[in-house]
C-alpha cells in the first residue's frame, strides 16, 4: 500500500507540476499574443502613415508635373506669338523692298526718259 500511495502521490505532484507548467506556458502565450497584437496594430498605424505620406507625394508630384506643363504651354504659346510676329514682320519687309524695287525702277525709267 505505501509503495502506490508513494506513486499515486508522485502521480498527482507529476500531474500538478504538468497543470502549472500549462499555466504558465498560457500566460507567455497570451503575453506574447498581446504583444503580436500591439505590434501588427503599430504596423498597420505606420502603413497608413506611410501610405498617406506616399499619397502625399504623389499629388504634390501631380501637381509640380502640371505646373510644369502649364509653364511649357505658356512658353510655346508665346514662342508661337513671337514666330507669327516675326513672319508678319518679315512679309512687311518683302512688301517694302517690292515697293522700294518698283520705285526705284520707275525712277530709273522717267530718269532715262529724260
């Protein structure tokens, strides 16, 4: 009788050790399922921040990249203005030689008529 009372207590210290063994690995667990829980809650608040700041970027991307464009329009427009100008210029010019030749030449003719 002593030998399995010895091994039935020795069963119920083996079975206690075991059930405190559980709660403590329990308790880590949970600790370490909080901490995974705070750091995929960190994670996702600095995914968003990030998304936003790439957000961000992007229209202020956007909007150098119109700005940009705008300013290009604005040069070829005036570019276009100063090429009209200067072709009307120039065929003002033609006009004027074309007269100064013609003058000229009705001068030659009533100077050789005399």
């Amino acid at each position: 009788h002593a030998q399995v009372a010895a091994e039935v207590d020795s069963s119920h210290q083996l079975a206690s050790d075991i059930l405190q063994q559980r709660d403590m690995l329990q308790s880590e667990i949970a600790v370490m399922e909080q901490s995974r829980g705070s750091e995929l809650a960190s994670m996702g608040t600095m995914l968003k921040q990030l998304k936003d700041l790439k957000q961000v970027e992007c229209d202020s991307l956007t909007a150098r990249m119109a700005k940009q464009q705008h300013e290009a329009d604005a040069k070829i427009q005036a570019v276009t203005e100063e090429l009209k100008a200067a072709k009307r210029t120039s065929a003002n010019l033609a006009k004027t030689m074309e007269n100064l030749h013609a003058q000229v030449a009705a001068e030659v003719n009533s100077a050789e008529r005399l």
